[in-house]
C-alpha cells in the first residue's frame, strides 16, 4: 500500500473520530441536562437508533438503584415499545458484569463466559449483538442490549467507543437522576416531599407574578383515615395512600407539581390555572377516587377524599405559607360540610 493511500486513510480515519467525539458530546450534553430517568434513556438508545440505524435498542435499569426489579425500555425507531414476552430476569446479569470490568462483550462472548446458557437464546431472539452494562463508582445499574447495525454489519472499534462512552455518561445521569429524586421524593409515593413543594410553590409564585399569570393550590386528604388504619392496619393504609398517588399522577399535566404534603395528606400546584379550572381538576380527581377500587388482601376497598383550592393573587404580596393555610381553610370547610367534596377559599 503506497505511503500515499495509507495518509488519505489515516486521515478519513481521524475525520470520523473528530465526528464521532462531536456527536458523543452533544448527546452527553442533552442526556447530562435530563432529570428525568425516562428522558435520559429515551436520548440514549435513540442516539443508537439513529446513528447505527438498529431495528430495536433495549435498556434494562434495575428499579432505583435495587437490584429488586428492573424497569425495561424498549424502542423500535424512535417509538418505545413493550416487548411482546418479558425478558428472563437480568439480575444476575448485572450482578456478573459488577464481578467482570467488561466495558461491552458481544453475544458470542457472553455465551461462553457466563454460566446460566438458558438465557442465551432467549437474547439471540430478541437479535442482541452486544451487551454494555451501565457503570457508575458503585454498582452496574443496567444492562444495553443492541442488536446488529442495520445492513447486519457489526461493530467497529470506533462504533464500540462511541457506544460505550454515550453509555457511561448515560449511567452517570442515570445516577444523578436518581439521587435528585431520593432528595426531592417522598419515598412511599414517588410524589414531590413535603420541603421540595414548599420551595417549588415559592418559585411558582415568583413565575406567577414575572409573567402576569396565576396559579391555583390544590390540598386533599383521605376521609376518615385514622378509622380505615384502625380497621384495615397500617400496612393496608400504606398500599391506598401509594394508590391515590398512582391516580394523581396520572390525572395531573406534566407541569403540574403534586407532593405528599405529609400522613394522608396531599398538595397539587397547578400552573397557569385559575379557580375555575382548578375545580374542575379537584372534581374529576374526587370521583375518580371515589369510583376506584382499591386493591386488599380481600374484596377491593373504597375510600373518598375531601378537597380544598385557592387561587394566587399576584395583587397581593402575601408569602408560600399564606396560600397554603387558604388552601387548609377550603379543605377544612369540605369536611365540616359532611366530606368528600370540593371547598374553595380565596387567598
């Protein structure tokens, strides 16, 4: 080969390393930005997708950083999909590459090294071609499962660094993300905690009044809980308190901000909402609750809330915790008036 060929080649070579460090910093920048674990995965195998054109990225987080049980995002395109079968329990998985320093090991590999062969089919169904696990200082936290690059061509050197530098800034907001979520979650529901609402409603007013707008305070709490423990135990009381937090999750705009403002209590911040349209949320999430079964041990149980709301004033120049107790009085009011029901209170 002429000195000639071998310059032209080197230099098509460091051309696409110098693209291949631009793209990697510019998916590192938009999936280091993220708060949300789901976001974060969504750039990561989407980047794949995009760049390798793959049929199907899979990601497999354990739950939280516990290797208890493990969320699976799976994406064919750019849509997330659910897998038609559950994949086999990973967990082990990642418990062998916390043991071995891989950084990535094809299909072909894997069978050969770990010991469980049952699984290996299972992984050539869903047409894995390399296995990189997510890495942080303590712990493997999941699993990358890509199939062959479109074409069926495989991995180059190049293409394995670009996969496992994108994976290891992934795993390390991953981490962050989760981190952020233990200090600003209550840790039974998953909703915003008590400390995190009250600064988050302090920011909302300033927002509120920068902008002309308005806001409105939603407080609600389970009728007759002290009761209903009594009755059911403690244990049962913990699983309804979870459910209303999976129902308010889901009833509630990604811009709202729903906490657990403490015991069976609850606080929703909507956004850009006023009194009106705040009733009309407080209403429909009332009925829902009271419509729901909520899973027992035995015959499902039924349980209602009583709701109280206030609008912001921007008018007025009035602190966090006056709009809260405004909120407290229409929640009170709801259950002098025979509970389950909606109160409004003005600030």
């Amino acid at each position: 080969m002429s000195g000639g060929l071998v310059d032209e080649l080197h230099e098509v070579s460091l051309e696409k390393e110098n693209q291949d460090l631009k793209e990697i910093l510019e998916v590192a920048l938009q999936i280091t930005n993220q708060l949300e674990t789901e976001n974060i995965v969504k750039t990561t195998v989407l980047s794949f997708v995009s760049k390798f054109q793959t049929a199907t990225a899979i990601l497999v987080l354990a739950d939280d950083l516990d290797e208890a049980s493990v969320q699976i995002y799976a994406f064919r395109g750019t849509a997330k999909e659910d897998l038609s079968s559950p994949l086999p329990s990973l967990i082990p998985v990642l418990s062998f590459f916390s043991k071995e320093e891989y950084s990535q090991v094809s299909l072909a590999s894997f069978s050969e090294l770990y010991e469980d062969k049952t699984l290996i089919p299972q992984l050539s169904r869903l047409g894995t071609e390399l296995l990189v696990p997510l890495r942080t200082e303590k712990s493997v936290i999941g699993l990358l499962l890509l199939p062959r690059r479109g074409g069926g061509q495989t991995y180059g050197v190049l293409e394995i660094q670009y996969i496992t530098n994108v994976v290891r800034f992934a795993a390390l907001a991953i981490e962050n993300a989760s981190l952020f979520r233990q200090a600003t979650t209550d840790r039974m529901t998953g909703l915003y905690s008590h400390h995190f609402f009250e600064k988050n409603l302090e920011e909302e007013m300033e927002r509120a009044r920068r902008y002309k707008s308005t806001l409105s305070l939603v407080m609600f709490d389970i009728d007759h809980f002290k009761d209903f423990n009594d009755k059911y135990g403690h244990l049962q009381g913990d699983r309804i308190i979870r459910e209303i937090a999976k129902l308010l999750t889901r009833l509630v705009r990604q811009v709202d901000f729903a906490a657990r403002y403490g015991g069976e209590e609850f606080a929703v911040i909507l956004p850009s909402v006023d009194l009106k349209g705040a009733a009309v949320v407080a209403e429909r999430l009332r009925k829902k609750i009271e419509d729901h079964p909520f899973p027992s041990d035995g015959e499902p149980l039924h349980v209602t809330i009583s709701l109280g709301i206030t609008e912001f004033d921007q008018e007025r120049d009035y602190s966090p915790s006056e709009i809260i107790r405004a909120a407290d009085r229409a929640l009170y009011t709801s259950k002098e008036q025979g509970r389950n029901r909606v109160s409004v209170v003005s600030a």
